[in-house]
C-alpha cells in the first residue's frame, strides 16, 4: 500500500465460504458462517543493526468480524531467501 526505504504499509482483506454443506451447515475452520473473516494492517520497519545488516522487523493487527476476534503479532525477520 505504502512503501519508502525505511517503513511499509500493508493491507488484507480475506473471506471464506462453503462448497459442499449438508443439512443446513455452513460452518467453516474460522467461523460459523461464511463471510470476510479477516481484516489486517501490517507495518513494517527496517532496522538498521550495522552498516551490512538491516533487520525487517512488523506489527501485524487482524481483526476477524465473523468470530469478533482481534490478534496483535510482532515479528522479525531474521533471513530471508
């Protein structure tokens, strides 16, 4: 969404549905019904450690409104390939 050399911003927005339901059963693995099951915003930052180095570090915040259900990850990235 935005992106310098030092921070980023993300977006997401997921949903889930049912193909096969039987006897009135719509219930899904993240929620009871079908619907938008996660909303996020994830910020990013780029920390330098040395002159060679810089470790990604994120706060990631989701939000699923089918279950009224909110997380707050923080996280590292310590290589990547």
């Amino acid at each position: 969404m935005a992106k310098n050399d030092k921070w980023s911003v993300d977006l997401g927005l997921g949903g889930t549905f049912v193909l096969n339901h039987r006897d009135g059963d719509r219930s899904t693995f993240y929620s009871d019904r079908p619907g938008i099951i996660h909303a996020q915003l994830k910020v990013t930052h780029n920390l330098r450690i040395t002159q060679a180095y810089t470790l990604p570090v994120h706060l990631t915040a989701v939000w699923n409104p089918r279950m009224d259900r909110a997380y707050l990850q923080i996280g590292a990235t310590l290589f990547s390939f």
